[in-house]
C-alpha cells in the first residue's frame, strides 16, 4: 500500500479474532497451539486460547511500571467485547495485587 493511501475497512464475517473468512472458527490455530505446548514440553489438555485471551488483557491493564500498557479498564472491557466490567473482574484483581506486592 502507497503512502497516504486509504484503507477502506472491511466487514468481518463473525465477531471471532481467529475466525476463518466464512466467520467460522479456525480450529488449524487450535492444532498449531496444541502443537507448540506439546513441544515445549506442556500438557496440551491445559492450554487454552482463553488462556491466550485473559494474558493479553491482563498485559493491557498493567500499568507501564511493570510492563504492561496501563490501558484504562472501560476501554479494555471495549476492546474485549464485554458488556459489563463483571467480565474483567479476575483481571483487575491480578493487576491491582501485582501493584499492591510492587509497592
């Protein structure tokens, strides 16, 4: 794509991340995952991509301190799609007890 050229957003065919183009879930991700933890040793029964899912949002919610992005929580909760902040309770608990030990 040129400089100063416009992208043009596209709809998305479902509200998954790893979706495939019909909106369907890619389950050749869930094969490649399985397949790291198996090589690095892991039981493949206890990785999942939620797991995946709840390690980024926890890495956005930390503060910057300790390395995280210290994104604010209502617009984490947006970007995970979660109508209450219910939803991200066990994130905010994380974080504030790594902040809390931190200090």
């Amino acid at each position: 794509m040129r400089p100063g050229t416009v992208r043009k957003a596209t709809p998305r065919a479902s509200k998954l991340l790893f979706g495939t183009a019909t909106g369907k879930p890619d389950y050749h991700l869930w094969g490649r995952l399985k397949s790291i933890a198996r090589r690095a040793g892991l039981d493949p029964a206890t990785v999942w991509m939620h797991k995946l899912r709840a390690t980024t949002a926890t890495t956005w919610l930390r503060s910057k301190e300790l390395g995280g992005k210290g994104w604010d929580i209502g617009f984490v909760r947006q970007q995970l799609g979660h109508d209450d902040y219910k939803s991200i309770e066990a994130y905010i608990a994380i974080v504030r007890n790594e902040e809390l030990a931190l200090h």
